[in-house]
C-alpha cells in the first residue's frame, strides 16, 4: 500500500484528539496559575474584594453586578473566595508534589541503583505506605501535625513519595545494565557522579507525568480535608472548606450559587491538570504518539496507490 504524500502531509499535521485535550489542559492550569498569582494584585485595584471579610455584604444574596458570585450565609464574597482558593490550592498542591519528588527520586535512584538490603527495606516500606488509601493517611498526618499551608503539604506529599520511589527505581535498575554505566564504573566513576551524571536524566522521563497526575490528585485530597476541617485554617479562602459551609444553605434555603462556584472552580482544575498530565505522558512516550498516528486517518483496509 502506497500512501500519495499530501494525504501522508494532511494525516501527520492534523491534530489528534489527544493533542487537542492536551491544549485544553494546558489552557485551564494556566489560567487558575494565573487566578492565583494576580488575585492579590486584582485585589490591591479594587476588583476583587477582600475573601476574609464577612459580616460586611448581607448573606446569602444571589449572584448579581454587585457579587457575581453571590455571598454566602456569613457574608463573605464567593467570587473573592472561590479566585483566592485557586491560590491556596496551587500553593499547597506545589508544595506537596515538589516535597514528594525531592524524596522520591533520590530514594528511588538509590534503591535501584545499589539494590541489597536497602532496596528491599525501602521497597517494603514504600509497599507498605502504598496501599494505604492516600485520603486516609493525610486525614491521619493532619491530625498529627496539624492545620497550615507547609502542614497540609506534608500531609499530602507522604502519600505520592512511594509514587516517584517505585517509578525511578524501576527505571534505575533497567538503566543501570547500559555500557555506558559499565563504561563509567570501569573508569572509577563514584556512585555520586554515575547518579547525578549519567542516571538522573536517563530515569526522570516519568516524573513530569506524575507530577501533574499527583498535582490534580491532591487538589481533591485537599478539598477533602478542608470539607472536614483538617485542611487549612478557617480564615484562609480555601474550596472545600467552602463547600462544607455550604452544605446547609443548599439543603435547608436552595442557596445553591455557594455550592456550585466553589466545586465548579476544583473540579476545572483537577480536569485541566488530568488533561496536561495525559498529553505529556503521550509526548514522553513516543509508542503511543506512533499509536495515535497509525493509519493517518485512513479507515482499516483502505488503500491509495
């Protein structure tokens, strides 16, 4: 089968589906990115109005030019809390995914590298940390260290360490096998140099894939906890705190404008990060992106020639 180079041309540049969600993705994280880092300043010109004041606009008033998003029972601006939770949820989100990735891959090149009993106790604890449900174990961690922007980051950043443990390691003990790794022992290389010189970028093609992965996971968690008031203190705009104080307006009044912004705005985000995350792991992959392209838009059987 013969394929007439303007069809072969149309079939590679026309962009696949997953190509496009991928853009959509991208779209939706850089616009919360950009929520949360310009609320302060939109705030400091008058355009959005303080997130914490309440008692000040009356409760519960539906959305109007006055509060496009209305007000809530205590008064507060849903607009202002629902723009300002994006920052909170992207500060403790990057906290926690960059704390479990400074564990997890230097663990991870370490275990793989020098196996022994070391890899086989950090496997079996990692395992171990692993098959306990990752909401549990941050509602477990927040008991213990408590409320605030670097605690919930730590309650969450446990659960996704044995993510990028298993990940790298898995990757440093193929990698490890190369010659140019036998090449580097045989001069006398250190493992010091051997693992930040010639392992770490060799290992890591996976870890921006997870990184956006855990960053949407733990938006959710995140929500979670603030839902049952183990997440941030109450005076921060954060969303799943505001969904759980929504919870009796929308039962008791159909005061349903407080529910719906607040769970809009995370389930966006966790929906671009999940979009993002997928897009890179076809572009890091290149058998799924040859995959995505095979046939060129040809139906099976077809032929041209």
């Amino acid at each position: 089968m013969s394929l007439s180079l303007p069809r072969f041309r149309r079939s590679v540049d026309r962009p696949t589906l997953s190509a496009r969600m991928t853009q959509v993705g991208l779209v939706i994280t850089v616009f919360f990115v950009g929520l949360a880092v310009l609320a302060p300043v939109l705030q400091g010109v008058g355009w959005l109005q303080d997130p914490t004041e309440f008692l000040a606009y009356p409760p519960q008033v539906p959305p109007s030019s006055s509060h496009w998003f209305g007000t809530t029972r205590l008064g507060y601006d849903v607009f202002s809390r629902t723009v300002f939770g994006s920052q909170a949820a992207l500060q403790v989100v990057v906290l926690a995914t960059v704390l479990s990735l400074v564990l997890g891959v230097p663990l991870g090149m370490v275990s793989g590298y020098l196996g022994g009993r070391l890899d086989r106790l950090l496997l079996f604890l990692m395992d171990t940390i692993y098959t306990l449900p990752g909401l549990l174990l941050s509602i477990t961690l927040a008991f213990v260290v408590g409320r605030g922007v670097f605690n919930a980051a730590i309650a969450l950043s446990i659960a996704y360490v044995p993510q990028y443990y298993r990940v790298v390691r898995n990757h440093t003990v193929s990698v490890k096998t190369e010659l140019f790794i036998e090449a580097a022992q045989a001069i006398g290389a250190s493992t010091w140099v051997i693992l930040s010189r010639y392992l770490f970028l060799n290992v890591v093609q996976s870890v921006p894939v997870l990184f956006t992965l855990n960053a949407a996971d733990a938006i959710l968690t995140l929500g979670g906890l603030g839902f049952l008031g183990l997440g941030l203190p109450e005076e921060t705009a954060e969303w799943g705190y505001d969904l759980r104080q929504a919870l009796d307006g929308l039962s008791t009044g159909g005061i349903w404008w407080t529910t719906l912004f607040p769970g809009l705005a995370m389930t966006t985000m966790v929906v671009g990060l999940s979009l993002l995350g997928e897009g890179l792991n076809e572009w890091i992959n290149p058998s799924m992106r040859v995959r995505s392209l095979d046939t060129g838009g040809l139906k099976p059987g077809s032929e041209e020639g």
